[in-house]
C-alpha cells in the first residue's frame, strides 16, 4: 500500500501482493501563465521557458503556478533539483489553501525531502486536506493509519479514510481498500467487495489492481473462475509497463489452448484504451 501521491516517480515496482514506499516527485499542472505543453513541445521551447513564465505569475500569487514551480524544483524540470525552493512554494499555495499543497507538502514531510522527516506533520497536512474532502489527503491520511506512521497503527481507521476516497473514485484508495476487503484487514473479509473495488481502480488505470484482479479471476475469489479474464488482465498490464504478473501469464498460457489465448488477447485489446500509467498501490 502506499500514499496517494501527485508526485510523478520512477519507483521500482514490487510484487503485487506486496506493500511498497510512497512514489517521488510531485505533480505537474499546467498554468494559464506557462502552458507547459505548448512551451515544451513549441519550436525552440524548453522546461526553462515554462519555468520562468512559472516563476512570474507565482511571484504574482497565482496557486497554480505556485505549484508548478514547486513541481518544477522537485523533480528538477528547467532547473535544479532544489526540495527547499519546492517547500517554499508550497507552503505559499498552502497559505492561500490549496488541497494539493497540503497533499505534497505532507509526502515531503513523510519522505523528508527538503525537510527532516516528520511523520507527525505529515499527518496534520494529510489530514487538513481531508477535512476538506481532497481524496488525496483522504488516501495518504488511511495510509499514515494502515502503517502506523506518527500514530498507532488503526486498520479501522486506515479503512474508514480509503473508504472516503473511494467513494469519490480515487483509484488508489480503490486499490487499497480491496487490500483490506481481500486480507480481512480492519474490515471483513469479503472477496466480492475485493474484487469489486480492485474492479473500479483497474479500469482507471491501476496496474497493481489490474493483477491482483487477474488473480481473482484465476482463483475464482469473489467471482467466477475464468483464466481467459485473467490472461487478458495480466497482459494488458504487462504491455502497460507493469510485468509483476509475469509468472502467472505463463503458467497460464501453458494450462490454456491456443483458441483460449486467442479470445484473451482479443478482451485484452479491448482492455487497453482504458489503461494508463499505474497511480500507484497497495
């Protein structure tokens, strides 16, 4: 399981069952000040072009731009990698009460980029975002509960903040609340509801949820068993850049015949527009 994170990160991925780290990197928006699409990819246009349109509607207290800037330090986007000029501009949209600074402020705090790391923090920017009903906020809050960051460990709780989220689609809250549905973790266990939810985050885009669904349909847990679905799942993730569920495609490629393949590549194909870079999991 990890935070709900609006910070774009190369983090190695772990086994589906697993439990990972908090991704790096903070979210990119665009600013009507610096459009960074059309800057980057226009003729003879750079992230550094984009920065400093960034740099001059933020020094005008434009929260978008704000964030951009601080997005832009963070990952070293035009310029250098500088966490403590990301705080500041942070803490700027904070001030003018931007959900989404409270959300990354809380990941910097939790992973102590730019700051030491303070758990404790981490949860009063989390939960100050929640209050307001950012589903963001509401996952990273669950998770500080799940793994007992800067509090005792509340998997009651832990559910009750993913459920919050999920109720407002948040793929990631998704994903971890069918964790729990799936481990009887602070909720009972249920493998319909599991299979429901990793359902709904798949089809968002979720890799991890996509083959901890294949899984389902291989096990028949929470639904029929079907080993075509599964195949479909897996592959559809796979060619998404997620290969976790490799060792379950082979196998079950040597269990079906060739006709079966065929039918699951055919559903994977159908499977794909709807699949996008992985947000994150449990």
């Amino acid at each position: 399981m990890e935070v709900s994170s609006r910070i774009p990160a190369e983090s190695p991925l772990q086994a589906a069952v697993l439990r990972r780290p908090a991704k790096q990197g903070l979210r990119f928006e665009l600013s009507e000040h610096g459009v960074a699409s059309a800057l980057i990819l226009g003729p003879g246009c750079t992230a550094k072009d984009a920065l400093k349109w960034f740099q001059r509607a933020a020094m005008r207290g434009y929260v978008p731009a704000e964030l951009n800037l601080a997005a832009a330090y963070a990952n070293g986007w035009g310029t250098h990698v500088n966490y403590g000029a990301a705080l500041n501009w942070l803490d700027a949209a904070a001030e003018q009460g931007s959900a989404e600074a409270f959300c990354n402020l809380g990941i910097l705090y939790l992973e102590g980029k730019g700051v030491r790391e303070d758990y404790a923090e981490a949860r009063r920017w989390f939960q100050k975002g929640a209050n307001e009903g950012d589903s963001d906020c509401q996952t990273n809050l669950g998770f500080t509960y799940d793994k007992g960051l800067g509090t005792d460990r509340d998997s009651g709780l832990a559910a009750m903040w993913y459920r919050k989220a999920a109720d407002s689609g948040n793929p990631l809250a998704e994903n971890n609340l069918a964790d729990m549905y799936a481990h009887g973790d602070g909720v009972p266990q249920d493998d319909v509801a599991a299979f429901h939810l990793f359902h709904e985050a798949a089809e968002q885009g979720h890799t991890g949820a996509g083959i901890m669904l294949a899984y389902m349909y291989a096990e028949g847990r929470g639904t029929n068993k079907d080993l075509e679905a599964a195949l479909a799942w897996l592959t559809a993730e796979s060619r998404a850049g997620d290969t976790r569920g490799r060792d379950l495609a082979a196998s079950l490629k040597r269990n079906l015949t060739a006709e079966q393949i065929a039918r699951a590549e055919q559903l994977t194909a159908s499977l794909r527009p709807r699949l996008s870079q992985d947000p994150g999991g449990r």
